[in-house]
C-alpha cells in the first residue's frame, strides 16, 4: 500500500510539472502541414512522457472541440471570429 501511495504521489508530481499526461491537437492539414511535423518533433524530444492525440479538423470543429474541452491546442489559417 505504501508503495501504491508513493507511485501515484510521484505521478501527481511529474504531471503537475508537465512530464506526463495527454495533448490534444486539432489542425487543419494544409495550414499546420510544413510547421507541425517538426514541432512535435521537439515537442516529443523535451517531453516523452506525454502522449500527443492530432486530430485533422476544419476551424469550427475546434471551435466546438475547444468549447467541449476536447482541445488543448490548434494549428490553424486565422480563425473565424465568433
């Protein structure tokens, strides 16, 4: 039991510092396709331990997925205002 508690304060720990959890990544392809590859690139270089979720998504499927709070980020051409 006490190495259950010491296992999951260590992962409370490190997700809190960014090491560890999930990205969710909305793009639209011919907007974020010469920029994306390279970013995650260095992205999964510096953190390892987090898992990347792309998702190809016109402007306003990640204007709903942002409001569902399926979203963490975008790439996108400029997005229409609201």
């Amino acid at each position: 039991l006490r190495l259950l508690a010491s296992e999951a304060s260590d992962r409370t720990r490190r997700a809190d510092r960014g090491e560890i959890g999930n990205l969710s990544i909305g793009f639209l392809g011919s907007a974020a396709g010469p920029l994306l590859p390279e970013l995650l690139q260095r992205y999964r270089q510096k953190y390892p331990g987090i898992s990347v979720n792309l998702t190809e998504m016109t402007p306003t499927l990640q204007w709903e997925a942002f409001d569902r709070g399926d979203l963490d980020l975008g790439f996108n051409r400029p997005m229409p205002s609201r």
